[in-house]
C-alpha cells in the first residue's frame, strides 16, 4: 500500500503553525485535532456503503450509510490529540487504546496497555500517531492489531519520516498510511527532521526535546 500524503491547502496551513515552535500547548492541540480530522477524510474516501431509507421533513428517500464499523485507536499518549478531531469527525465510531513508549537507549517500542473493542474485527481500524518516526511502536501496534483480528487498517501520521515508513511498510505492506508531510530524515535520536518536535511534549505542555 502507498504512503498517501494530503495535499491540501488548509492542511499545509495548518501544518506550518504547528511546526512553529512559538505555537503555545492550546492552539498546538486545536491543530492537531483539526490536521486529524482533514487526514480521517482523506483515510476514509473509499469506506464501502450501503443503502437505506429515510424520510425527510418532506418524503422519504434512499441514502447512503457506511456499512461496516470503524475503529479509532491511538498510540498513547500522543496519540489523543490527533484522534480528538477524528473522533469529532466520526461521533459513532469505536475507540480503542494502545499504550507504547520508546525506550530512549534503543529506540526500540515498550508496550504497557491495550484495550480494542471487538467491533475492530468487523471493519476498518484507524490506527492515529502524530509521528511515524523510526516505525518501531507503529509496526508493533499493527501486528497488535492484527492479532486481534482487524482486517482493515490504515494509519494517521501527522508528520512521518521515510525511515519510519519504508520500515512499516516491509513488515506490513497492507496498511496505507495518511500523512501531511513527509519529512526529510530522522536525526541520531530518532526524531524527525525538520518535524515539529515531541508532539506529546507539545499537546500537554511537558518538558522536553
């Protein structure tokens, strides 16, 4: 599956306040939601549908419904900011968590939390992460959820970086991902280059690079 990189205006826009590094911890979270749930629409075009019947104030008619369950399940905790718009985006959908952090001497994933509800095996899963960076907590998460029996997912990266994303997609080839940017590089501690930081550090307004 290809990377899919959203070329809007209102995207890039906002992507270009986030990077900025006055952007203070509240309007940093009010782009965030919004990028996510521009990206959502892009990940969600193609979603099968179904018709049904409604009645209007004057008739009734035949509309169309998507037909399958979707799932939201953000890596924490960075992850919340961007399903936040998501979540305004899709009200129905099921949400689900994944807790993983990077160990700082190997970069390598820790997990320490899961919880996705069932409803993930009959649909599409939208796996949310600000950051694709080196692909570690992302390939974990997808095989997470694959294990659970997703047969659906695609991932919402804010920003990712080609390491990250050429790693995901050798180990899981079938999830697209639906980014703003793709960067440039990462640098040797595995942030993204030029990116726009520690996102977590930057929605919750914690101490860090």
């Amino acid at each position: 599956m290809p990377i899919h990189i959203a070329d809007h205006p209102l995207i890039a826009d906002k992507l270009a306040e986030a990077r900025d590094e006055k952007t203070p911890p509240l309007r940093f979270r009010q782009l965030v939601s919004q990028i996510g749930a521009l990206l959502a629409y892009e990940a969600t075009r193609d979603l099968d549908t179904t018709l049904t019947t409604i009645r209007t104030p004057l008739e009734e008619m035949q509309v169309r419904v998507v037909k399958k369950p979707i799932t939201i399940v953000p890596i924490l905790r960075a992850g919340l900011g961007l399903a936040e718009g998501i979540m305004d985006l899709l009200p129905d959908a099921h949400v689900g968590h994944v807790g993983m952090f990077r160990d700082d001497s190997t970069l390598n994933p820790v997990s320490y939390y899961r919880k996705i509800p069932v409803e993930a095996r009959e649909g599409v899963t939208l796996l949310v992460d600000p950051m694709l960076a080196t692909g570690g907590s992302a390939i974990a998460a997808v095989s997470l959820l694959k294990d659970h029996g997703c047969p659906d997912i695609r991932m919402i990266a804010l920003v990712a970086a080609p390491e990250g994303w050429n790693k995901l997609h050798r180990e899981h080839p079938d999830v697209p991902v639906y980014t703003a940017a793709l960067d440039r590089q990462l640098n040797n501690k595995g942030f993204i280059l030029p990116g726009l930081g520690d996102a977590g550090d930057r929605l919750f307004g914690t101490t860090g690079r």
